[in-house]
C-alpha cells in the first residue's frame, strides 16, 4: 500500500515557540549559529535544507535582495530575499564560504548534524511530527492564504511545474470562501434598505417565518 503523503504546516503559535527558542540559544550560545540561521532562513524563504546548506556567501546580495543558488533540486534558480531575512543575513558575520556553513563557515553542513538540532529544537518546543521541510510547507501555504496564484509560488519555491504549487492553492478554498462571505454580509447589510421598499423594489431580507 503507498505511503500516504503527509502535509504539515506551523501554526502561528508553533512559529511563535520557534522564534522564541531560536533567539534564546541564539542569545547563549547554545546552539551553533549556522543551524539557528539555515532554520530562519527556510522558515523566511521557502528554501530547502540543501539550497540553505550549500549556498555561497558569493551568492548572496543583499543590495538586490536575493540569493543566486547555483545547484538548486530543479537547477540555478534566484530566491528572493524579504526584508525579515536580510535583516537576519545582515547582522551574521560574514566568514567562510557557505552561509550556513561549519567550521568556521568553511564546511558544508551536513543533514545529519542538522536533523540532531532539529531534534531538539522538537523537544524544547512542544512541536509534534515536524520536520525540517515543514517549514518549506508552511511558507508555500501561508503564501497561498495571502493571495499568491500557483504560478507566483512555483516561482517563489523554486518549483519546475505549477502541479505541486496548485495543490497549495486549492487548500485555501475554504479562507477564501470565508472571505467571500464576510465581504458579502458587509455588503449586503448595507445594501438592504432600512425601511420597506416601495412595492416595485424586491427586499434584500429574507421573508419571515411563519
């Protein structure tokens, strides 16, 4: 029997527990600051472990905005930056080759010593069957909710087709549904007359019960 394919976004309060975690090892030490920085930056971009885990300190500008991946899951591919994740790169001292690189940023971090940090970032933080590309579905979800097409998130994630990026779109039914219906009671509250309508009008009320 198939594996069934499991999908898993962070709700605001786990992205909130992240946060605040991320910062205090940040703050003491803890935690060696290329994991901290790959996990804001996936959680900020979209980006994959892999792209986070080899990507060139050469490759990053951060007077345009974005970061050049040269290998990417579906070939070179240009991640734009927003101004949350700028700040982030910004304040890291740029050493080494990688960004989130190892030994003094030298070497590449491997998925291995990232999934032990992920294990305690679980446990510190209460968060049940998460993993690292949970955060990859979250950004391509919450863009979804706000509004972007299957085509803007394909761009954004880095996607060769629109299939996987639809799937991400067509779950945002029911937000915008309810959208749908908040904008109409405004509207229809202010478009139903507040007195009888002369008898050549149709009422927008609905007819009394009886």
């Amino acid at each position: 029997m198939p594996e069934k394919r499991r999908e898993r976004f962070f709700r605001p309060e786990e992205l909130k527990a992240i946060g605040r975690w991320l910062a205090k090892v940040e703050l003491y030490g803890s935690e060696h600051r290329a994991f901290v920085l790959a996990t804001r930056l996936m959680l900020l971009t979209g980006m994959r472990l892999g792209e986070v885990a080899t990507a060139y300190w050469s490759d990053v500008d951060l007077s345009a905005n974005l970061i050049r991946l040269r290998d990417a899951k579906s070939g070179a591919r240009t991640v734009p930056l927003n101004s949350q994740s700028v700040a982030f790169l910004a304040n890291v001292h740029q050493r080494g080759t990688y960004v989130c690189g190892l030994n003094a940023g030298n070497d590449v971090m491997t998925r291995f010593h990232y999934h032990a940090f992920w294990g305690r970032l679980t446990k510190a933080t209460g968060l049940v069957n998460a993993r690292p590309h949970d955060c990859r579905h979250t950004v391509a979800t919450l863009g979804a909710m706000a509004g972007g097409t299957a085509f803007t998130l394909r761009d954004l994630l880095g996607h060769k087709t629109v299939a996987v990026t639809a799937s991400y779109v067509a779950r945002t039914v029911d937000p915008v549904r309810a959208l749908s219906e908040d904008v109409g009671d405004r509207i229809g509250a202010a478009l139903a007359p507040q007195s009888e309508p002369p008898a050549h009008l149709v009422s927008l009320r609905p007819a009394a019960k009886r």
